[in-house]
C-alpha cells in the first residue's frame, strides 16, 4: 500500500452532524489549505505550551509514532517537533473537538521549553484587559523566563 | 472617535521579529480571512474548554469588556460566548504567544458546560494512538458526559 492510500484511509470521510460529533470515526476536517489546528499542553501542569497546524501527513505520523509533527506554513515544510533543538513532545493523549476541525495534545515534553525564544510555553506574555477603546493594548511578561539558551540550541537553523 | 479608529488604534503594526517577540506592544497577526486562533482553557482546573476564532471585532471587544467573544466561521458572525446558552466565558486572563498569531484565554466559565453538545469541554474524544498506517483511526470518549442538556438549552438557535 502507498503512503497516499495510507493516509486516504487513516481518516473517515466527513459524515452527518450526528456522526461527527457523536461518533467514534475519526473524520478530522482540513482546512482550504489542507491544515488543522493544534494546541499543545503540558500533560502534568496543564500550562498550554505551543499552538501549531497539522497538514495529513503530520497528523497521521503523530498518530503512528506518539511524537508531534507538525506542519510550517511559513517554512511550507512538515517538522517533528524538537528535531532541530531536541526538544520533542511525547503524545500522552491526542484529542479531537466536536466538529472534529481542531485537536489538543497532552505532551510530555523531552526537553526545557518548548518555544523557540527559549521559554517553557510560547506564551509567556498576558494581554492588558479592559484598556479603553483607542489606546494601544499593552503586553505584560508572565512566567517569561528562559529555561534554555536558544542561540546555543538553534545556532542559525529554523526554529523546531 | 470611530468604532473603527478604535479597533485600528488599538493593535500595533507588526514590526520586527525582535519587536513581535520580545516586545511589549500587542500586534496580533490576522490571517488572510482576519482571523486568528484563539483557545480556551478553564482557569481553575486548567482542561482545554473550547478552539474558536476572533476577527478584530471580537478580539477588540474581548479586551474591552472581560467576557470572550469569538467570530463564527460557519455563520459569518461575531458572536459573544453565551449569547444563546447563557454559558459565557469570563476572562481570567488573556495570552498571546510568541509570535502573535495566537491567543489563549483563561476563563471562568459562567454555565456548566462550554460545547454546544452539552459537555464541559468540546474536547471529549480521543484518538487512538499508534493505530497501524492502512486502518482507520477511531475515537473513544473521555469524559464525554453531559452537564447540560443542548434541547432545552439551545432549543432550535444556534449554538453560542
């Protein structure tokens, strides 16, 4: 069996509305540009750690092989998360949303941090609530510590 | 001042990489369709609640009054959480990652359940993992009871 014909029956064919949300199939829908949105947490402190797209390919090697692979849209390449800096996400679990158009990683992080800059999480700065209309909304650093050197990491190879 | 001038007063422009990063002035990047992923986890005990979107509208409106207001895809209309079900979301705390084109929201959520189907979370099934290549993948509920029931709810309106 090819690849193609691999990952063409991996996935179910979208259903009814009843089957997709109440269903055991999983019928994952890709977007206009073949994505899908995932959003990872730490599977023991629940922090949400990353936020990424997934195309066929990467969601079906995640599925296989219990690790996280995503999808560029800015490289237009398919990553294993940490195979630049080590730093893998071990799936604990893999979730799916009601309409099926979104997922959530339970990860076990293989390293420090799984955000590029060097942080534990990418999201590492809070948004100021209630500024009035018309002022500029101001940014705050929350837990923004880095817990690894992404210089010494990386060097000058892509994030990931 | 404009609704308008108000929205376009309120985000910064994207600057460098260095700027988007590290710096202190919220630049959301909004997709081509205006949009951007936002998820929504509950500030207590920390689950993965809701995945939607927010064009500037929503985003704008989300900062101004405390409570989550996202953008329907499906519809074609902003829509603040709760407006049919009562359910609103209050916002704890909203992130942005690092790159801006992501958000997560901490929120205290004002109903028993989040998903329009009647549970807690939308996200109540999992994938099977290391599922051979060739078979289909199937699901299997985690926590998948209701807390509320979506007829009586909801009746014939759309979910929200």
């Amino acid at each position: 069996m090819t690849a193609a014909a691999g990952k063409a029956s991996r996935f179910a064919a979208r259903g009814t509305t009843q089957e997709i949300e109440e269903g055991l199939a999983f019928a994952p829908k890709f977007d206009q540009d073949g994505l899908i949105s995932c959003v990872v947490t730490d599977a023991t402190t629940g922090e949400v750690l990353m936020f990424a797209h997934m195309n066929e390919e990467a969601l079906a090697r995640t599925i296989e092989t219990g690790e996280a692979w995503f999808y560029s849209r800015s490289r237009g390449t398919l990553w294993r998360k940490g195979e630049s800096s080590g730093h893998a996400l071990r799936v604990n679990e893999l979730r799916v949303d009601c309409d099926q158009d979104a997922l959530w990683i339970k990860a076990q992080p293989q390293g420090p941090g799984a955000c590029h800059t060097g942080r534990r999480s990418c999201f590492y700065r809070a948004v100021r609530l209630k500024s009035p209309a018309g002022s500029t909304t101001q940014l705050e650093f929350r837990e923004g510590e880095r817990v690894f050197d992404p210089g010494e990491v990386y060097g000058r190879k892509p994030k990931g």
